[in-house]
C-alpha cells in the first residue's frame, strides 16, 4: 500500500483548487448521482474526478476509478438485464453500489488528499463557517491517515507472528476480531483524543482571530469546474421537470 494514500499533500498539483470549491463540486456530484439522474447527465459530472486526480499527478487512482465506474454502468445496461435469481440480485448489487457511491467517495478521497488543514480553516473562515463545525471536520482530514497508518503497524506486527489477512484467517474470524479489529479501535479512539488535543494545543479553539500564511481563493480553475458543475445540476434539475 502507498505510504501517502491519504497524505493531505499538493505537491505536482497541476491544477489546484480552493478548498470551497471541492465541497460544492462533492455536494454537486452526491446529489445527482444518488438523484438518478440520466446517464447522459451523469457521466457529465463524474468525470470530473477523473481529471481532478489526474491533474493531482495520482494517475493510478484516476484509472482505477474510471475503470470501476465504466465497468458498473455496462454492468447496469448489459447483465441486469439478462440476469436472474440470485444472481440479479447480487448483479443489481455491486453495480448500484460502485456506480452510486464511487463518485462521491472518489471526490472525497481528492479533497483529503489535496486539501492541507491550514487551506481548509482559512477557507472555512472566509466564509464565516463555525469553529464547533470546523474544528471536528479539521481532526477528520488528519484522522484517516494517521489510522491508516496504525493498521499498517498492527498487520506488521501480526505479520511477525505469523499472522495475516488471508483465507486461513478469515475461517476464523474470532482471531481477526481480536488480533486486528481490537487494536484498531482501541488506536482509533486514542488517535482521535491525541488529535483533539494537539488540535487545541495549536489554538484552533481560540476565539482571537487567526492569520493563516496559506492562500486560498477562487482563481479561473475553480471558475471553470464550478462553472461545469453548475451545468450540470442546472440540467439535472430542469430534466426532472421534463425539460429535457
């Protein structure tokens, strides 16, 4: 696995946006997906993350991702149709989950990996968005790394004990239980008290207001993808008045 799965990192960055515009194109994109829209309408929008981690230099999660995703929509047209039984059922399945989910989760895996925690507070703050919110949203972007980086520990030291993810493990599932699960939760909860406080030991509960060195505003790449995505919704809202 790669070290810097879900380092907040924009290094190489081609194209880099302000931190607003990735959570109004990730509620764009939840909401036409999960809407139902048209195919047409959607496939519109959820290239967008494709591009977006391409531009990141994250090439190899940009072709994964399309790969799914095409592969869930001919799923959706060419087997649910001539399935049945059970295997419909399980068809119908995995191809609404990758082609209703991936987009969204696609999207957010861009914006923690591309979005530091200092762009994150000051563009919160421009908007004027409270600290009760961004504050928990801030120990989020730094949680999920650091717990990922736990469960690399924890498998390496099962590792040593001859003891792994595979087929032998899962036959007994006590033993992933209390080998692997346990661990992780017990780190989970002690990584987000230490990220609580470390939180709170930079000041971010300060009610003084902060200076932040990093720059964050619209620039013509966020006016182009809000522009896009806001096509987007614009059509999927008339096409559920049988505009188009």
């Amino acid at each position: 696995m790669n070290q810097d799965i879900l380092q907040s990192s924009d290094n190489g960055t081609i194209l880099k946006l302000d931190p607003r515009t990735k959570i109004i194109v990730l509620v764009i994109l939840n909401l036409i997906v999960f809407g139902e829209a048209p195919l047409h309408i959607t496939i519109f929008l959820v290239v967008i993350p494709f591009f977006l981690l391409l531009f990141s230099k994250r090439e190899k999660a940009a072709l994964i991702y399309i790969s799914a995703y095409t592969l869930a929509i001919l799923g959706e047209i060419y087997l649910v149709p001539v399935t049945h039984g059970v295997l419909n059922i399980f068809v119908v399945m995995i191809t609404n989950l990758m082609a209703r989910m991936m987009p969204g989760f696609v999207m957010a895996y861009y914006l923690l990996v591309t979005t530091k925690v200092s762009e994150f507070m000051a563009a919160m703050e421009r908007i004027r968005i409270p600290e009760i919110i961004t504050i928990p949203i801030s120990v989020v972007f730094r949680f999920f790394p650091t717990l990922i980086e736990e469960f690399r520990s924890i498998m390496d030291a099962m590792r040593m004990r001859g003891i792994g993810l595979n087929i032998r493990t899962f036959k007994s599932p006590l033993t992933v239980l209390e080998y692997i699960l346990v661990p992780l939760l017990i780190n989970a909860v002690k990584t987000g008290d230490e990220l609580s406080a470390a939180s709170l030991t930079r000041g971010l509960s300060n009610p003084v207001k902060r200076t932040h060195i990093c720059e964050v505003g619209f620039k013509i790449p966020d006016i182009i993808v809000l522009s896009v995505s806001t096509v987007a919704l614009t059509i999927f809202i008339l096409s559920r008045y049988g505009v188009f």
